[in-house]
C-alpha cells in the first residue's frame, strides 16, 4: 500500500463547461415598423486543462476532489447580448504523469510546464439573429448550447529522475541519498524504513543530477509482493541505476544473493530495466567483516565494476557521484513511451458522418455530427425540429436506415431521445434515461 503522503494512481472525472443557450429575441420598440430578431449567442464552455507541475510529486491532492468542472457558458441574451465565455479549470499534475481513458494512453506528461486541453468546452448555442435570412426575416428558432466533453481519466504517475537507487530492504539507500543530496528521507535501522520514493539533487562540480530512492524491493517484487509493482514503476524512466548492496551482513542475507534476486526481479518486471546501465556499489564498508564479504563478492562478480562506500562515514562518496556522472554523460535521455492499445473495432455500417445499430428495440443513430446536432436542438420550437430533420435527410440518414431495414412507425434513438421513423420525418416521442 503506498504510504499515505505518496499516491501514484488515481481516477479523476473531468466534465468541460457547457455552451450557453442563444436567445429567442425581437426588437419591440414603439416607433420601429420593423423590429426583426436580435437574440444573442451563448458563450462558449470553459475547458478542461492539465499542466505538468514541477513542484508536485504525488498525486494525493486529487483523490480529495477526483471531480472537476469548467464553468459553463452564459446564455445569450436579447439586443444581439452574446453570453459570456465560461472560465477554463486548470489542473496540476506531477511531472511525469501519464492519462490513460478506458486503458489507452492519452498523453503522458513528461515535459515541465506540458499543457493539455484534456475536455473542450462546448459551442455556444446560436441566437435567431444569427438564423436571419432573405427567406427567413423573423425566425422563431435557437440552438441550445453544446454539452461539454466529459470524460473518466485514469492518472499513473511515473518519477522522472537521472538515477534509481535500488537494492534489498534495509541496504541504506536513504543514508545514500541524505549523504550525496539535500534530500532528508527517515533513516532507520529496520527493513522497509521508506514507504514511498524519495527526490534529491545530487551535484558533483558543475553536474547536477537526480536520484530517486525506491522503497526495499524483495523476491517475488515483480508480481506485487512487499510494495512491488507499487514503485518499480518509477525507476522506469531513470537512465542510470546504482544497485546498493549491504555487505556487512547485518540483513543476514549475503550481498551475491541479494544482487541475483534484485537482478532477477528487475528483468522480470521490464525488459528494458534489465537492459540499463548499473552501478554496484558495496555499502556499509565502515563494519566489521565488509571487507572479506566485498571479495567474496568481487570474485563472484569477475569482470565487473564494484565500488565500494561507507554511505555513514561519507567514505567512497565522492567516487561514487563522479562514477554516477560519468555514466550520465553516456547514458541516453530518454522517456519511457507506452504505445496505445488499438480500440476495439465495431463492424457498424458507417457513413462519413455517422453510422446506424441496431438494436433489439429498433436503430440507433451515432456519430459527433449527429448528435451534437440533436443536443443543441429545442425541440420544444417547430422551426428547430423541421431544421433538425431536413439536416438528418441531407447528411442521408433516412436513406441508410432504409437500407439497413428501418420500416414506417419504428423507433430510432438519438442521444436520449426516441423518434417514430416515418418517410421525410422523424416524429420526436419522448425523452428518456439510458437506464430506463
């Protein structure tokens, strides 16, 4: 369970602003013959945003409020009064978060100041001065406003750091980090000290570099065991790993099991930790018996690199971070990418601007067009309602349900309204609830 300061998952409900409606409006003044309409325009609603926050390092703060809504456009009023635009909500996230909806990756915020407009507002509903016409000198007609987006994001925060510090429990990662950073993690002498990774800023001459420290990893880590798959995932974006290892033996396991289990975990967690440059380093030098585990190790490590540090003595530190720099200096910037699933695909019959399903209570009509349309329509105004269908008969509604066996007196669902089909119109019935 990730400790109760540090969250790195959540589901928050962003809802962008709705438009506004426009105005049903005419000019009444005593001496003007002509008066004509003058209904304004609603406002356009406000949108969703996400910016990455370098000051943010957990994503705690939005599981206090996971539901968040742009302020809606105003109504358009008469004497051509176009509504006000609803104001934009602003959402901080950490860097390194990624949004994910209905398990596909939107966008992963990698960038310090990123922005997104994660849900448009929608369109402000047109006035019937904007109707105006040669043939149409005083229609009686005015859109509704457009519901703005909705959508149930998942957020999976990822640390972007230059160096994972990784090893057993207990190895004395945070001692390290607290040494070589201005980093201040709780230290004690028993396992599973830090619940939940730690930054700092490490600085050798004129290099800075950051170090996160992972939580003690265990056999079995790879599959959620001990805090597992809770942080593995951070080290993922980290282009170097320092792999401490206790050889004082105080953790009563020997330092070459412990480097082939962690080893071993982190391979099976992710191909590609497996394939990033690492650092052994020897820690807790200044007890008894590290020097003869170090050789031990050392022959049973032939080939390879081991540094050796007291992280409480400050011995070898020095070492360490030009060894840490050097690797940098190679090691590629990169960011960790997940590619998309593919959606799934529905073999509907498509048009260019919509499609028909069927159901078992009879057709429904899909499409962005289409049912935009039918949110900003009043079907409570006979002009709307002819306006709405001469527009489904041109985009060749009528004709595809046809083909797909649509008779007289059959009911077609648009949005969360049922229409009774019948040749050149569609009878408006009733409005209803998905769950009804």
């Amino acid at each position: 369970m990730a400790h109760p300061s540090f969250l790195d998952k959540t589901r928050i409900y962003v809802q962008a602003g709705n438009g506004g409606n426009g105005s049903l409006s005419f000019r009444r003044e005593k001496y003007v013959e002509w008066g004509g309409p003058n209904g304004g325009n609603g406002g356009v609603g406000g949108d969703v945003i996400l910016v990455a926050d370098q000051n943010l390092t957990t994503l705690l703060d939005l599981t206090y409020r996971p539901h968040f809504t742009a302020q809606s456009g105003d109504v358009g009023r008469g004497w051509d009064k176009h509504g006000r635009a609803g104001e934009n909500l602003t959402i901080h996230v950490p860097v390194g978060t990624a949004i994910y909806e209905d398990g596909n990756l939107v966008v992963d915020m990698t960038e310090i100041g990123q922005t997104i407009v994660i849900a448009h507002g929608g369109r402000g509903g047109r006035g019937n001065a904007s109707f105006k016409s040669t043939r149409n000198t005083a229609p009686k007609i005015a859109e509704l406003g457009e519901p703005g987006e909705a959508r149930t994001l998942d957020l999976e925060l990822k640390l972007i750091a230059d160096v994972g510090l990784v090893g057993c429990p207990n190895a004395g990662k945070s001692t390290l980090l607290s040494r070589i950073s201005q980093a201040k993690p709780k230290i004690a002498d028993y396992p599973f000290t830090t619940l939940s990774p730690n930054l700092g800023v490490a600085k050798f001459g004129d290099k800075t570099f950051v170090v996160a420290d992972i939580p003690g990893l265990i056999e079995g880590a790879h599959s959620g065991k001990g805090l597992g798959t809770e942080f593995l995932r951070h080290i993922e974006r980290t282009r170097v790993l320092v792999h401490l290892l206790d050889v004082s033996g105080f953790s009563g396991q020997k330092p070459y099991k412990a480097y082939q289990s962690i080893t071993k975990e982190l391979a099976l967690y992710s191909k590609k930790l497996a394939k990033k440059p690492v650092l052994i380093v020897a820690n807790k030098m200044d007890l008894t018996d590290s020097k003869d585990e170090l050789k031990t190790l050392r022959k049973k490590l032939k080939g390879k690199k081991i540094l050796s540090i007291s992280a409480v003595t400050g011995e070898g530190l020095k070492e360490l971070t030009e060894a840490v720099v050097k690797m940098l200096e190679k090691a590629p910037k990169e960011i960790d990418v997940v590619i998309p699933k593919a959606p799934e695909v529905h073999k509907f019959h498509f048009a260019d601007e919509f499609f028909i399903e069927k159901e078992e209570e009879g057709f429904r009509v899909k499409g962005k067009k289409v049912e935009r349309l039918f949110s900003m329509t009043n079907f409570e105004q006979p002009q709307a309602v002819t306006r709405f269908q001469n527009i489904l008969k041109k985009m060749g509604v009528e004709k595809v349900l046809e083909r797909n066996g649509v008779q007289p007196g059959d009911p077609v669902f648009i949005g969360n309204s049922e229409f009774i089909f019948e040749p050149g119109a569609f009878v408006p019935m009733r409005r209803y609830h998905r769950d009804d």
